[in-house]
C-alpha cells in the first residue's frame, strides 16, 4: 500500500472530512462513512472509494482488505490529527469517502418495499435500513424532505448495510404510491385506526409495500386513504405505540415470514 502521509500539499483534499456531516453531500454524490465496521462492510461492495483516512494501526490491520479494491489515496495520520480535520472528538481511528451508488428507479424496485412517509430521526433511517437488510427486504423508499440513508449517522447507524437495499427517493407520496399500485404492488400503512387489522391476521401477497409514517404524528389521512390496507401491532392497552424503528422491524419480520 502507499501510504500518504498529511502535508500542506495535499491538507486541501481532506477538507471534505469536514464539510460533508449528517445530510450534506456534494454534486458528485460524494459521502463519508465513519468506523472501521462501517467501512470495511462498503469495501467489501461495488462502491467507488475516493479515499481513505486513517491510522497506521487500521492500514496494517486490513491490509489484505484494502488491497482488493483500487482506491487512488490512502492518508495516513495520528487520531489527533485526525479530530482536529473532522473538527470533533472521534470514538475510531477510520474514515472513507466514497460515491453513493446510483438510485433505483421506482419501477425497479423488488417485490418487497419498506417505505416511509415524513421521517425525521437520522437515527430511525439507519436503524430501518439495518433490519429491512437483516430480513431480506431490499428495497428502501424515503421522501427526499427525509435524512438521507447515506447521512454519516444513518450510515453509521445502519452499520454500511444500506449498500444492500435498492434505494430510490421520492418527491410526492401520492403520486409515488399511484405509480406502486400501477406496479402491482399492495400497499400497507402502518397505523392505529377504527379499521386496522392485527398484524398476526394480515394476508400478505407476493408484491407488498409497507409505509411507515412519522414518528410522533404518524400518517395522515389523506395518506392513509391511499393505502389497500391498514395494520397494527397488538399491544397491551397501556402502551400506546412503538418506536417506528422497532415497529417496522417487527412487521418486515411478519411479513417476510408468512406462510
């Protein structure tokens, strides 16, 4: 490996380690991932590495790693270095930064959706995304008003498995799920109504999409009214609802095991 060690040469291209935190990404799509867990899941894929930023301990622990990919600049620096360019304390000694892969048209999409509606929890993103991976659900719909799912704290959050789901990000709800429909996709909103069915009693066909809405307000109306269906989770009365992270969790794992 060449290692490149930080001068005043080359101090100008690691500004990016800077500027691009939580939702912020440049024209070429550019992102920064954080941990080694992190990055070296995304070395393991089709993402294009622009850089690496890290200690001599991460080069020489996964050496045989980085190797495999091509990967133009590999800076090598101390951790307190490293904290005064990112600008805050760090709990790891690696950085990259890479290419978001290109979206997926929504008619592309697999037969099994998770989407969401109004999100605003970095958090919630990353955490759904880790669990639609885990249980095979591959495709992950967000409203671009919404945290990104290759913000630096999804991303971390997600532990780098987004770069397993098909990801495509949309611009109006009710246009977006006519399209679904259109596809042949049933659509399930996840709510507490009058009319909604128990999770346990739900028929769930071959092409399902599963719409998650925001986590204090929850879907609207009008949002609702566009779905097939509607379904809940069966709780003890005294519990009014979940984290909307660890509900789609429980209904993605529902819906991926129905016989």
């Amino acid at each position: 490996m060449n290692l490149i060690k930080i001068d005043e040469t080359n101090r100008h291209e690691l500004e990016i380690y800077h500027k691009l935190r939580e939702n912020a990404f440049t024209e070429d799509n550019s992102f920064i991932a954080d941990s080694p867990k992190v990055v070296n899941i995304l070395l393991q894929t089709d993402i294009h590495v622009k850089s690496i930023l890290a200690t001599s301990e991460y080069y020489e622990e996964f050496s045989e790693l980085i190797s495999k990919k091509d990967i133009p600049k590999l800076f090598v620096i101390d951790k307190k270095e490293m904290e005064s360019i990112v600008g805050h304390k760090i709990h790891h000694n690696c950085m990259m930064h890479g290419i978001r892969p290109q979206e997926t048209p929504l008619e592309n999409l697999g037969d099994n959706i998770i989407m969401l509606d109004d999100i605003t929890s970095t958090e919630n993103v990353g955490s759904i995304a880790r669990s639609a991976a885990a249980l095979g659900v591959n495709s992950y719909l967000l409203p671009r008003y919404a945290p990104h799912p290759y913000a630096r704290r999804a991303l971390r959050v997600s532990m780098g498995h987004i770069v397993k789901l098909h990801v495509h990000i949309y611009d109006d709800i009710f246009s977006t799920l006519e399209a679904l429909k259109a596809n042949g996709y049933r659509i399930f909103a996840a709510e507490v109504t009058e009319n909604s069915k128990s999770l346990m009693s739900v028929g769930v066909p071959q092409k399902w999409v599963l719409l998650m809405g925001h986590e204090g307000k929850g879907l609207s109306q009008e949002v609702i009214d566009m779905c097939d269906e509607v379904v809940e989770i069966e709780m003890m009365d005294d519990v009014r609802s979940l984290n909307v992270g660890v509900a789609a969790s429980i209904m993605m794992h529902r819906f991926k095991n129905i016989v």
